[in-house]
C-alpha cells in the first residue's frame, strides 16, 4: 500500500472515530462502572482535559501542514492523522470520567466542549478526504483546521474552562443576562413608540418582513393596550432586577465554595425565564390578543414560581440558613432574603395588574 493510500485510511479511519466519539458523547449511557474506576479529583481530571486538547491542538496542525492540497506529504500526515483518532477516543473517556462525579451544569460545558471539537474534527478529515474542485475548495482545509484550533484556543484561555460547578452556574446567567436586559429595552419601546403623534418616517414604514408573522412592528397601540404594554414593562424590569440581584448575591460569591444542587436548578430556570420573557414581549405588539398574552402570562409566572421556590426556602426552614447554604455570609443572607422576599412581593403585584387589564369588570376577557 502506498503513502497516499495510507494516508486516505488514516483519514477515513479519522472520520470513523469522530462519528463514533459523537455518537458516544451524545449518549447518557456511557458512563463507567464504579467498579476498578475509582474516582479521580476534578483538577486532575481537568488538567488531563486540557492535555487532550492540546495533543489534538497539535496534531491538527501537523494535519494541516502534511496534506496541504497543492504539496502533499503523506508519510509525514500518517503519525498525527493517528494521534487524532487516538485523542478524540481519548476526549470520550475523559468525558465518561467525569460523568460518574461532575454537577450537571459543569459537566454540560465540558461536554459541549468535547462535542464541539470531535465534530470540526470530523469537518476537517471530510474536507480532506473530498477531492479539491476549485482554487477556493484548496483553502477549505485550512478554514477546518482553524475552527479546531479556536475552539480549542477559547477552551483553554484563562476562564474559558469552568474550574467550579459555581462558576459554570455563573457563566449561564451572565450569558442570559444581556438578552434580559435586551428585553427589557425592547417592551420599553413598544410602550413609549405609542406616545408619538407623529406619522412614520419611509424608514419605519419599509416592510420589516414582521408582519408575515402576524406581528406589526409599526402597530399603534390603543389606549389599553399601551396601558397594558406599560404594566408588563414593569413586570419585566423588575424580573431583570431579580436575575441581578441573584448574580451578586447568590452567584457573585466564591466560586470555589461548595456545591449545591440548588446551583444547577438556577443554571436551567435561567434559559427558562429568558424565553418565558421573550415570548410576554412579543405578545405585547399590536394588535394584542389577550388569550395569547395570558398563555404566555402563565408560563411567565410558571417559570418565576420555580425560581421563588429555589431561592426561596420551605416553612419549615429559615430563609436566612437557605441562603447561607448557598455560601453567603449570615449578615448578607439576612439582608439578601429580605430583599428577594420583597421582590417576589412585587413581582405578585406587578403580575395581578397585568391580569386585571385582560378581565373586565364582569370576569371576561377585554
């Protein structure tokens, strides 16, 4: 068998592992036995993480260099071709290995990690193994090789790799963050654009494309609806205050202190309120349909329900050891529990206003 035709198994073997290593990753079912696996340290097992991405970091490079479309070199190609089957293998096991002790939240930020780079790894040993057509399609390997290598690049920077389930918490609801408070910004429009008299402008006027989907985006509000607009802005920016406040007090602490399962309870109510959140705002264009607005509604304040109940402590114990649980200080939880039970208040408040402009005096929807 001669090098290129080595140098083709090799990448059709590539490609083979890839495919089975996302197979593995995408399965819940593969994590390993207690027995003859004792359990290793996070740090370790991180650090061995890391490792592997960079050995497939290399290698890439090698890949990259050895079958350059214009000047191949097979023999050279063979050795990292083969440590690239052997390290997305390895990047599986390393994964499985940390399934049987990570935090849910932690342990889906290193898989997603790990599935990212085996499938532009698969990406890349499919471009090299189809046959150049064009001068362009020559530089396409060269694109593959560099998605591997900024995937990898992210993931091992400085704070790119979560050290604590604390921390990966906190990334979630950073990354939620901006898009709540983008929210915000957008049903604060929707209300105020109906205070302007004023006829709008070509540019306001242009199609947007919004109204194929039955929304309007240069929809004047009436005087209800606009009343209504008003009172879920509100809602809204108090809601934005909570999500806030929770990054402070509950997540703004020491990332390295214990974990807490209440801690992958927020990293998922977090996604949840966000698009909870999006669909109240949109429903608030005109001409606003109240069934709707009360669907969304109700699964606004499903998704606040479950975040009062995690933050929030059963009778039966103090909210102030619920919030020391999640390693605030005694002072601090005192004053932190106060306000979220505060802010729940407002929230109840704020909700019942909203409903009472989608019921009229005689209990029928306006």
């Amino acid at each position: 068998m001669s090098d290129e035709q080595k140098s083709t198994a090799s990448l059709q073997l590539l490609a083979e592992n890839s495919r089975a290593a996302l197979d593995a990753l995408e399965s819940k079912e593969t994590s390993l036995p207690n027995e003859g696996f004792p359990s290793t340290e996070f740090t370790t097992l991180r650090t061995d993480f890391i490792s592997i991405l960079a050995l497939i970091h290399a290698a890439t490079t090698k890949v990259a260099l050895s079958l350059k479309p214009s000047s191949p070199e097979y023999k050279a190609s063979l050795s990292p071709l083969k440590d690239l089957s052997n390290n997305a293998a390895a990047l599986v096991h390393s994964i499985r290995l940390m399934r049987r002790d990570l935090a849910p939240t932690i342990l889906k930020e290193y898989e997603s990690v790990a599935r990212n780079v085996v499938r532009e790894v698969l990406h890349f040993s499919e471009v090299l193994l189809s046959p150049p057509a064009t001068s362009t399609s020559n530089e396409d390997y060269l694109v593959g090789a560099g998605k591997v290598h900024e995937l990898i690049d992210l993931a091992r920077r400085s704070g790119g790799l979560s050290l604590s389930n604390r921390e990966a918490v906190r990334k979630r609801w950073l990354q939620d963050r901006d898009s709540l408070v983008d929210g915000e910004e957008e049903i604060q429009e929707i209300w105020k654009s109906s205070d302007s008299d004023e006829p709008a402008d070509d540019d306001e006027l242009f199609d947007d494309g919004w109204e194929e989907l039955g929304i309007s985006s240069t929809q004047t509000l009436s005087p209800v609806e606009k009343d209504r607009a008003g009172k879920v802005h509100s809602l809204i920016k108090i809601v934005v205050l909570l999500h806030k406040r929770v990054l402070k007090d509950i997540l703004g602490q020491d990332l390295n202190a214990r974990n807490d399962p209440t801690l992958d309870n927020l990293a998922t109510l977090s996604g949840q309120l966000l698009e909870a959140s999006d669909d109240l705002i949109s429903s608030m264009y005109g001409p606003q349909q109240p069934s709707n607005i009360t669907a969304c509604l109700d699964a606004y304040n499903a998704v606040l329900k479950d975040v009062r109940q995690t933050l929030l402590l059963p009778r039966e114990r103090s909210l102030e050891d619920q919030v020391a649980d999640l390693s605030l200080s005694p002072p601090s939880g005192e004053k932190s529990a106060k306000w979220f039970t505060t802010c729940f208040d407002q929230i109840d408040k704020a909700t019942v206003k909203i409903s009472d402009t989608l019921t009229d005096a005689d209990g029928h929807e306006s």
